[in-house]
C-alpha cells in the first residue's frame, strides 16, 4: 500500500514525518481535505491570519502530488 505525506504549510511548514498508508491516490485525495477541514475546525483564525493556508500531499518519494490552497479574500469596501 503507498504511503503518504500531509504537510501544512501555513507561514511555516509542518512536516509529516511518519506518513500514512492509504490505498490509492484517490483515497489521498479524499484524506487531505478531511485534513484540512480539521485544521479549519481546530485553528479557524489561521484562514484570517495572511499569506495562504495549504496542504501539500508527496509520496515516498517525497515528489508533490497535489495542494489544496485555502485562502480567505476581505471585498474592498467604498463608501456609502
């Protein structure tokens, strides 16, 4: 079975160093928003806190697969 890395990177880079065995690129896929929607639940203000928020998913080879970037944008406000 693969094995695979989430890393956070949200102004600094949280690294998983164990990874995890998942069956296929698929299930990764699915596993790194449920990732990244804990981190939303667990830490919201970090969204609001600048630059943007991502995870970024490697195999064992420590190649990039895919991202998944959240990111919060203020409208820009005129006058009334």
């Amino acid at each position: 079975m693969p094995k695979y890395f989430f890393n956070l990177v949200d102004g600094r880079t949280s690294l998983d160093r164990e990874g995890s065995q998942i069956e296929s690129l698929e299930q990764a896929r699915l596993e790194a928003v449920v990732y990244a929607a804990s981190m939303l639940r667990d830490r919201p203000e970090e969204v609001w806190a600048g630059g943007n928020w991502r995870v970024e998913v490697s195999d064992h080879h420590k190649r990039l697969l895919f991202t998944i970037v959240v990111m919060a944008l203020e409208a820009i406000r005129t006058e009334d």
